[in-house]
C-alpha cells in the first residue's frame, strides 16, 4: 500500500488490508521475451501488485454485486495508469469490487498464458492489452492448441503515450516523422550492405508492431523486405541500443526520455503524430467472467472510468506519476514519467521538442471526445491493418461486424457510464468515431474499410 492510499484513506477510505510489495519488486518494470505460442508462463510470469481489500464512504455498491473479486493483468507503462489508480485510489472499491488484484506481468506472452488459465488456476481474469490480442485469444491464434478464449473489450484505456525510438549511431540520417528519398534510400542500403536497419517492438502482430510497420510503410519502407524486425523486452531497450543490436523501437513511457537523456537514442516520431488521438491499450475480460459477473463488471467499469478522469486532470499528474513509478508498480524514477505525463517529450537529433499536454497519454478525453469508450470502429482499424500485414485472412472484412460484436461489449461500458454519472454528452451515441486521419494524408473509413487497403503502396494483401 502506498503513503498515498494511506493519505486517502484518512480522507475518504478505511483501507482495511494490502498486500505483499515483495514479489511486485522482483520484476522491476521488466517486460520480458514473450513466449511462443504454446509455451507456459512458468513461476514468476505473474506478479501480483496488491490486493485491495477496502471499504468506502459514501460508497456506490452496484445492488447484487455478483462477486467482489476479480484479478486484472498489467504491464508496467503508462496504458496500465487507470488500473492501478481506480485500485489505489478506491474506485474500484467505491462501486463494491473490494478485493481487485493487480497483478504485474513478466511480458505479454505471460499475460496472454495466464488469462488462458485464469484466476481460478493462478492466472488471471483480463486485464490490459494491445490490440488486437482479445481478438487473437478469442480466435485462438495466439493460444496453447489454438484454444478458443472468449474475450470481451470492455474499454480503451488511453491514447498516446508510445512512440518510435531511433538509435543515436543514427543521427543526422533524417530519420524524423517524414523521411525523404535520401532517408530511405540510408534505411534501404544497410540492407543491402548486410546491416539491415533491425526494428523491434515488444510483441508480435500488436499495437506496437503495426505502429512502426505503418510509420515505415508511410515513408516508403517495406517492413517485411527492407528491414529486419524482432520481438525485443521493453526493459533491454536501452542495453540493446548502447550495443548496436537494435536500431529503432516502437516504444512507451517510460522510455522514451531516458533513451534521449542519456543520448542512447532519439525520437524520430510520437504516435500522437502518426495517428491523432488514436486508439492505444484496452480493458478485456474473458467472456466467462462477465458473464457470470454482469453486475460486477459494471461496477468495474464504473471505477476505471472514475479513475481515468481523475488521471486527465492535469493538478493529479504529479501524485499519478508518484504513485504508477513506485516499487509496487512500474519501479522506475519519477524522473522519466514527469515530463511525459507534462506533454513534455524531448525528441534529441536537432528536432524541436514537444511541450503539449494534449501529446501526452490521455485516459478520458482528447480533441475528438472520449478516449475511454470502446468504438468498433477502431477495432476494425486493427483487423483490417492485421489484414494489411498478412495476419489475419482478407475473409475477415466479410465477417467484420459478427466478429465484432462477439468480443466489442460497448454495452457494457455505457451502462458503466451512467452508473458513474458520466453526462449523456460524454457518452458517444455512435459505435463508429468515423473517419480516421493519419501523417501521411491516408484515411481510414470504417464504412469502407476495402477502400483503405486498396490506397495502400505497400502491403502483403
């Protein structure tokens, strides 16, 4: 339990039970190597953060509450932020769900094997992820035997917070947002001179991935043929760049400032610059849990969107870094979040630094609306972008809104919505945000996702 639960607590809660830093601190904020499919996430591969046991003044307990347990994985980045402060902070709690573990994951592959075998083997129930992962879990392509594990996405968790780091051996290449034919033709002749620029991500066919592949394809590089890409732990970032055996990382908070302090590396672009307010990480739960706990997932609901609007506000920012950069949680200086969570991001290689909070992770709002709310929409882009890379069968687009509507529980979340008082302004009427507009002048319609695919140069469909 952290000094600030505690300071809480004399407010608004009587926090009556926590739980063991000690095993939290083993991993340090490391994401390991993802396992392959079919590997077991072995001793460690779950870390428990803490255990809330709490209750609440002037509480909102959800009438039949199903259970009051659940445990949600996390990775240790800023995606996670809105788990950690509905728990640490009480929200989840407010709405009855008084025993939420958090528990820390060794990497993604870890949390992909223990929501396989959920709470009741030692795993977990759901928790954070990239997309499109609760698609590829429900299909059981990223699964143990190609075991179908329903999924539901709950809610988005935030926007921004990511972006591609450049290795420093790299400086004065033009290798910034926008690359021009002489940046190419650098990143296209260290392949041909047996050094292929290596570009990693920290797990396979997700955000990550797809963000770099879309910031490469944009600028006139084959992802698939120009260059080398590898799965690399967020934690040996720094060390792999110091020796040369990675060249660029699709990265996040909180990365990416030391990779520039310490001149390891700079930022040639932030995916708020690729991709406006796009869609980041997600809340998901298998489907089983839900439902058999409908009720208890609304009240889980409710506190993290509780929590995400107090995380926007920009007077919380420095008690938010203080608490996720902990020992229990990510364990890094608050050093390397305050800027970040500022909107501060210094780029290094002669580019002009950023200093705007609307560039910095968002949980609630951002210039087009809500940033919580699950837009199908946007679980679209991520098939049809998966669709792009060879990923998933070009069949998919045919059965889009079945495939869809099977693991997207918007429903869920807007029932969650008025529960937490949420102003019908705020809770967008339509599952489509529309059309999307990215760097390089492309569209996305979701009512034509076909069009899009065909207005891309370079893909493997």
């Amino acid at each position: 339990m952290t000094k600030f639960s505690e300071q809480f607590s004399r407010r608004k809660f009587i926090v009556t039970a926590g739980a063991s830093a000690v095993s939290s601190i083993l991993l340090k904020g490391c994401l390991g190597n993802p396992p392959e499919p079919g590997a077991t996430a072995g001793a460690g591969g779950a870390i428990p953060a803490a255990t809330s046991v709490v209750a609440v003044a002037n509480e909102k307990r959800v009438e039949g509450i199903e259970s009051t347990k659940i445990t949600l994985g996390y990775i240790p980045i800023v995606e996670a932020a809105p788990l950690i402060i509905a728990q640490e902070k009480g929200f989840f709690a407010k709405y009855g769900m008084t025993e939420v573990t958090v528990a820390k994951q060794a990497n993604w592959g870890s949390a992909r094997d223990n929501v396989e075998i959920g709470s009741a083997g030692g795993g977990i129930d759901g928790g954070q992820w990239q997309m499109p992962m609760p698609y590829q879990i429900s299909q059981g392509l990223i699964t143990k035997n190609g075991v179908q594990i329903p999924m539901y996405v709950l809610a988005q968790l935030n926007t921004h917070g990511n972006g591609i780091a450049i290795a420093a051996k790299h400086q004065g290449k033009g290798l910034g947002l926008k690359l021009d034919q002489a940046a190419q033709d650098y990143i296209k002749g260290l392949k041909q001179a047996g050094t292929p620029f290596k570009a990693a991500y920290t797990f396979p066919k997700a955000n990550q991935d797809l963000w770099i592949r879309y910031w490469l394809a944009a600028n006139g590089i084959n992802p698939d043929a120009d260059v080398e890409l590898l799965t690399v732990p967020a934690a040996q970032t720094v060390a792999n760049m110091k020796t040369g055996s990675m060249d660029g990382f699709s990265t996040g908070d909180p990365w990416p400032l030391r990779i520039v302090k310490e001149n390891i590396g700079f930022m040639s672009a932030l995916t708020s610059e690729i991709w406006k307010d796009h869609p980041e990480e997600y809340l998901a739960i298998r489907g089983d849990w839900v439902d058999k706990h409908p009720k208890a997932t609304e009240a889980l609901l409710a506190g993290l969107i509780e929590a995400q609007q107090w995380c926007d506000k920009p007077e919380h920012r420095a008690e938010l870094v203080a608490i996720v950069s902990g020992k229990n949680f990510f364990d890094v200086s608050p050093t390397v979040l305050t800027a970040p969570y500022e909107g501060k991001y210094v780029m290094g290689d002669g580019k002009p630094d950023i200093n705007d909070f609307k560039s910095s992770p968002l949980y609630w709002k951002d210039d087009i609306g809500n940033v919580s709310y699950p837009y199908k929409s946007h679980d679209l882009w991520f098939l049809t972008e998966s669709i792009r890379w060879g990923f998933l069968p070009t069949k998919t687009l045919a059965d889009k809104n079945a495939i869809i509507d099977k693991v997207n529980r918007e429903d869920l979340w807007k029932a969650a919505a008025k529960l937490a008082g949420v102003a019908d302004a705020d809770i967008p009427k339509s599952t489509s945000r529309g059309i999307e507009k990215f760097f390089d002048g492309k569209e996305f319609n979701p009512e034509n996702p076909e069009a899009y695919l065909n207005s891309l140069a370079i893909k493997k469909v």
